[in-house]
C-alpha cells in the first residue's frame, strides 16, 4: 500500500462500519478502527495513544476496543480497555490478532477486520449485555489519521 486511501474502498469502508454496528448492537462496548500511514512510535505505543485521544478510555464499563492499523508500516494492535481486559481469556486478543493476520497476509483486509470486529463484539457482548439505557457512547465511523 502506497497510500492510506488504498487500504479499503468506500464500500468495504461502509462494510466495516455496518461490523462495528452490528458487533455494538447486543452490548455496551465500543468498538473503533483507526488507520493511518504509518507510525513513527511503537505501535503499542501509538495505539494506546489513540485509543486516549478518541476518548475511548472514557467509556463507562471500560470496554472500549482498538484495532489500530498502521498500513504502511504493515502493523496492526489490537487495544482493549481494563474492563473486557480484565474479563476475557488470556489469549483471545492473540488468536483475535491470528484471525485477522490470516486475512491480512492474503491481501483481504476488510475481511480480517469485519472478523476481528465481530470476534471481539462476541467477548463485549457476553461480558457487557447491552441494557435498557445504554447509548453509543463513540463513534462508528473508521478514524483516519
């Protein structure tokens, strides 16, 4: 990938977005992407710092999720908040991420995020039902940076 724009297409852009929505729609977790060019830190690092600046440490269960992608650089993280962290197996964002590589390494990118979108939502969603009163509390929309 040369640039960011040619990660995903506007309608596997859409196809994301309609994961994340259907992930969130049994629970009270949160669930974001964020893409960019490339990272000039640690991609541990620079994913915690996004998740901080999308507000998604904010969230009232701490159950947000990150799937943070570098496209140039070829690196992904996937970010969980304390709340499903503390919750979840030991290994589930590891076999999360090995979903995801499979999909990655085959060029298919929007489905190995529509995957790990719904693996994850699957965890929120036993963990974190959704209940009478809970709102979207961050966007659906794939943040680019």
């Amino acid at each position: 990938m040369s640039k960011i724009e040619d990660f995903l297409t506007a309608a596997e852009e859409q196809q994301v977005i309609d994961a994340i929505r259907t992930a969130e729609k049994n629970t009270s977790g949160e669930i974001r992407v964020h893409l960019e060019k490339t990272s000039k830190k640690d991609s541990y690092e620079r994913a915690l710092e996004v998740f901080r600046m999308l507000k998604m440490d904010n969230t009232k269960l701490q159950n947000g999720v990150l799937i943070y992608v570098a496209v140039e650089d070829k690196n992904f993280v996937i970010f969980g908040d304390e709340g499903i962290n503390d919750v979840v197996d030991d290994d589930f964002w590891e076999s999360t991420k090995n979903v995801m590589q499979g999909h990655f390494k085959r060029g298919h990118f929007k489905q190995g995020l529509v995957d790990g979108i719904l693996k994850a939502g699957k965890q929120l969603e036993t963990y974190f039902p959704w209940e009478t009163g809970d709102k979207n509390e961050i966007s659906d929309d794939i943040s680019i940076g």
